[in-house]
C-alpha cells in the first residue's frame, strides 16, 4: 500500500465544494447531507480504494489543462508542469479517479500518491 497524502490545493477544493453546499442549503436542504456523504465516502472507500490500487484511475493528460480558459486552470496547469521534470525523474503519473459525481485528479509516484484536485461533474474543468 502506498500511502496517500492531500495537498493544500486538493483541500481548498474541498473547501470550495464545501463552500457550495453551504450556499445551496438553503435550496436543497439535503445539501449537508450531500456534504456528509462526499467526506464518508473520501475518507472510507476513495482514499483506501487508491492506497491499495493506486493505479485505479485513469490516465490524465496534462495537455487537458493546458488548454483550459480560466486563469486558474492554467495556473494549475503550470503547477503540474513546473513539478514534471521531478515527477519524470521519480516515474510517476497524473490519474484521474472518477466517482459518482466527483472526479479526483491526483499523482502517483513509485512510493505514494498525492491528491490534487477534486471537481463536481458538471464543473467543465479543474480549478
């Protein structure tokens, strides 16, 4: 098992997932529920699905954020550029694990694995 560690961007995204169910409460009272849930389901079924099969996901194209149209796509984007020249050095690969409606976009190396980002479905793109 490869032990999987979050990054301060996968945890803003999170917040700002967060922050959306909170902002919709009030329109879709189950949104905390739906909250609740999204972390239940991170903590006990995602994050140990990806510790023991790291390589579940599928393979995800950086080219993909390259030609994103928000600053914070690129920003991004350049992030995972700028750190390839070490992650070519250590093999390892940008995946994508896509759930029932989340997909989490995260790195594995030959000795564990980081997450990224984490996007809703109906979000075009990372960011």
């Amino acid at each position: 098992m490869k032990p999987v560690f979050i990054t301060q961007a996968f945890r803003l995204a999170f917040q700002a997932q967060a922050d959306h169910f909170f902002a919709v409460q009030t329109l879709h009272p189950d949104a905390g529920s739906r909250l609740q849930k999204l972390a239940d389901d991170l903590f006990e079924r995602i994050i140990p699905s990806i510790e023991r099969t790291p390589g579940i996901g599928r393979l995800f194209q950086v080219s993909q954020l390259r030609d994103a149209n928000s600053s914070e796509q690129q920003q991004e984007a350049q992030l995972l550029e700028s750190l390839m020249p070490d992650l070519a050095k250590s093999a390892a690969v940008v995946r994508e694990y896509v759930d029932r409606q989340f997909t989490i976009l995260y790195v594995v190396t030959p000795d564990q694995t980081y997450l990224i980002n984490i996007k809703h479905h109906k979000q075009s793109q990372y960011g």
